[in-house]
C-alpha cells in the first residue's frame, strides 16, 4: 500500500488493529518520505534503525493484543527532547554532540506506548523564535507555497521543523514545545493542529529548558482526533518534574462527541487589533458563525490586560532563559572554545557563549540578565510578575461568569517569506506571538485549529482556549469547530 505516510494517527491505529498494515510498513513509509525531503531541512537527525527496531518490537505487541493507541505510529521529535544516545541540540552551537544518558519523560512515556521516533525535528534554537531561522541547522521551510511563487516560506516557529514535518506527511505526528505560542502559531502557519496543554500537564523533565514557568510540552497533528490520543500518551504526573500535576489523565478521544450545544464561547474585544488583516477578522467571524450553528451561545467577553502580555512575556522569558542558559559554560557538556594563552576562566565562558549561542539566544539573555540585575529589578522583572498575575485573573473572572472556551485568531498573518523578517527590527517578529502569549502567561490550554486559506492560498488558522484542566472539553470544542470548517487542502509536493 502507498502513501501510508498521508495517514492520520488513528486511520493508521485503525489499519494496524485490523492488520491491514505493519507499523515496519508505516514505518518505512514515512522514512522513504524523510529521504526525498531534504529541501525542507525538518529532520535533522535521522534515527532510521531505532524507528525499525521499534517498529518491529510494536508490530509483536500489536500481534500480542498488548497494545496502546499510539502503539506502532511513526512519529517526529522535537530536537529540544532529549533522548537517550541521540544528539539532543536545542537546535544550538553550544550542545554540538551532546548524546543525553537519559530519556526525556515525554518521549519515554510515548515510547512506552508502543510509539516509534522517526528522528529529531529541526527548531529555532532553544525554542527562542516564531520563524526557525535561529537554528544552527539553518532554516526549516514550509511545504506550502504562496500560489505560484517559489518564495520559500517560515514554517512558523520554535517548532517549525515539527509543523513542516507534519504538513508535509513525514510522519503521522510529532512532539512540540510551546512557551509563547511555538506549537500553535506554526500549526495556523501550516494548516495542522497544535495544542499547548495546561501548565503541569506534560512533565518537563528532559526537554531542555527556555522559560521554566511558560514551557510546555504538546502534540502537533493532522486532526484533533490525533491530537487527543497522542496527548493522553504525553500526559501524566512525574516526581521529577514539581511542576507536574498529579492528576488522571482522562480518555480524551472518547470525549470527542462534537456536541457543544449550549456551551458559551468568549470574544475577546481586545484580539481586534489595529492593522489586523481583513481576511484573519473575516476568518475570526465566521468561527463565531460555525460555533454558534453548532449549538453554542456567542458571548462578548473583556480581557483587559491584554495589551500589557507581549511586553509582560519579554520580560518574564528572557529573564528566565538567562537563568536557564547560564549552565552553558563550556565546563561540563556541549561546545567548549578553543582558549590562548594565558586564558583564564572568564575568558572561556565568553568565548564559549559568544561561539555557541546565535544573535537571537544573546539577545534575549542580555535582555534577561538586565531585568534581573540589582538596579532593575523591581522596575522590570517583579512589575512584569504583577502583569502576569492579573492577566490570569482575567481570564479566571471570564470562566468565573460561565464562558467554557474562548474564540481568537491563533496569528496576526498567515506564514510570511523567510528573511522578510529582518533582524534589523526583532520587535516586528515578536509581534507574531500577540494572540498566543497570554496562554502561556495564565498557563492554560490552548488550542490551533486550521480553519481557511488566505487569498493567496496559504492556511489560516484560529485559535481556543480553554479551563485549566479541562483538554477534553476543549479539545471536543476544536472538534466541533473542526468539523464545521472542513478543512482539508493540502501543500502541493515540489520538495
């Protein structure tokens, strides 16, 4: 059978439960679709005779009727994972050969599910981007075209590898990380679906660290039916993560009934920004149609400390990675510089750093570093902290007043041209995260759903958020909005 790579996580459940196919077919499949894939740079080590060794041994689960939903299905890894006796970069200089002792808890939880690693997947480096062009591998590129031209296009990032890997049908899924909006803002740019779970809900331990209080680990698929069953396997409490949630991870597939008959939707008035495109408010109005025709009630709805998220999270993200990234030092692991003579220790770290870190990573750790210094501290850090606790509150007084899920684009454009974006003005770039930062901030899930194509053909997606806790539900409101968009185009082969 061909083109077992087009298939979605569950077709492919569906065919290996009835025997129709092996997953060493999925498998093989998928990695002969990796081999012809070279223009999109998604995969950037390739872990072909560990995808078969695992295909083999889920193939004899399979046979044995020990297995989970997620048993035998070929996946793509973010290379912010780490995994064990496989380069783990972050995408970044300063971890070249770097080979982890240890599996990150995510990926040992999907591979105890039966699930088979592809590869790693390509990513701004150290989740620090909304293009993948801070990556030390170079450039990840979309599978998608604007209309006629060859103009090659940002995947969206920090996990643009992820979302070109998926659009382009190199495996059936793949893991994701989101800290400001990297999982669901590459899902609108490639027309699949991304959800960011609730803070808590995925274990960190072993994804290497960006923004420790923003980072959240999430699952990038074709549907949101997929995205159901690979997030239950993704999920679960870890004594090695104390930011993990000990709480049962419900059967989030059997909540997809579709049925969202009386649940109340927000609008936020404060999404409507100033030079939003027509064709993203025209998108976001008739989401509001289908939901209502679905059966949900429409409500207006105030967030108003909207305005101060973006400046809130470049504060509070940078100041983190700072901490997060001084460990970087060229003395233990990862890249260490060359040193003259008479170098002392000092010399090395900066040589080290300077060498191993890209202009965006030094960027945002300078940034860090000076809100958090003594003079400034209170003036950025702590004031940015007070910004983020009443942007949570927002959010809280909304689903205090009954509204179950709320409605926004997912981006401010569809997917724009590699380097249209300059470093001259990375203000302009940071924009890309406006509707998807305050997620992070309140820590609660949120959802990409593709949902139209722009004028000149490329996907457009909107965006849910959702109750602490509650992924089912939402992810049945995704469904819904799902079912009602109908989307279904795909980017045209040219790679």
């Amino acid at each position: 059978m061909t083109d077992l790579n087009t298939l979605t996580l569950a077709e492919a459940r569906d065919k290996l439960r009835s025997k129709d196919v092996t997953s060493v077919e999925l498998t093989q499949a998928c990695l002969s679709a990796i081999e012809t894939s070279g223009s999109l740079n998604a995969f950037v080590h390739n872990t072909p005779e560990i995808a078969l060794e695992q295909a083999k041994a889920a193939d004899a689960r399979l046979a044995a009727g020990d297995a989970s939903a997620m048993c035998g299905l070929p996946l793509g890894i973010k290379d912010l994972f780490c995994t064990k006796g496989v380069p783990s970069q972050a995408a970044s200089g300063i971890l070249e050969g770097f080979t982890p002792e240890y599996e990150s808890t995510v990926t040992q939880n999907l591979f105890d599910a039966g699930s088979v690693m592809l590869g790693k997947l390509n990513m701004d480096e150290f989740a620090m981007g909304s293009s993948n062009e801070t990556s030390v591998y170079g450039n990840a590129v979309s599978p998608w075209r604007r209309g006629n031209e060859d103009t090659p296009l940002t995947p969206g990032g920090s996990s643009g590898g992820s979302a070109s890997a998926v659009a382009a049908d190199l495996c059936l899924a793949a893991t994701g990380t989101d800290t400001g909006g990297s999982i669901r803002q590459p899902a609108a740019f490639t027309g699949i679906v991304g959800i960011k779970p609730t803070y808590g809900r995925c274990s960190r331990w072993g994804v290497v660290a960006f923004a420790s209080s923003l980072d959240q680990a999430g699952p990038m698929t074709k549907t949101v039916r997929d995205a159901a069953m690979m997030l239950e396997a993704m999920c679960g409490h870890d004594p090695k993560d104390s930011t993990s949630v000990d709480l049962p991870v419900p059967n989030f597939e059997a909540m997809l009934t579709g049925d969202i008959k009386g649940k109340k939707i927000g609008i936020p008035k404060e999404y409507h920004m100033d030079g939003m495109p027509d064709e993203i408010e025209a998108l976001w109005a008739e989401g509001r149609e289908m939901l209502k025709a679905a059966g949900a009630e429409i409500v207006d709805i105030s967030l108003p400390h909207t305005k101060y998220a973006l400046p809130a999270y470049y504060v509070i993200a940078p100041a983190e990675a700072s901490s997060n990234l001084a460990r970087y030092d060229g003395v233990r692991f990862g890249h260490r510089a060359s040193l003259a003579a008479g170098d002392g220790i000092t010399e090395m770290y900066e040589k080290t750093r300077a060498e191993g870190f890209g202009h965006e990573v030094q960027r945002r750790v300078m940034v860090g570093t000076y809100v958090l210094s003594a003079g400034f501290y209170d003036a950025y850090y702590n004031r940015a902290r007070r910004v983020r606790a009443l942007i949570k509150k927002d959010f809280d007084d909304a689903f205090a007043a009954g509204i179950d899920a709320i409605l926004t684009p997912a981006t401010p454009s569809a997917a724009f041209g590699l380097g249209e974006m300059t470093d001259e003005d990375p203000v302009k770039m940071y924009l890309n995260d406006v509707f998807t930062v305050t997620v992070n901030l309140a820590g609660l899930p949120g959802i990409s759903v593709p949902t139209g194509l722009d004028h000149q053909g490329l996907p457009l997606g909107l965006q849910l958020i959702g109750r602490p806790w509650e992924e089912g539900d939402l992810l049945n409101t995704a469904y819904a909005l799902e079912s009602a968009a109908g989307f279904v185009a795909k980017p045209g082969k040219w790679w």
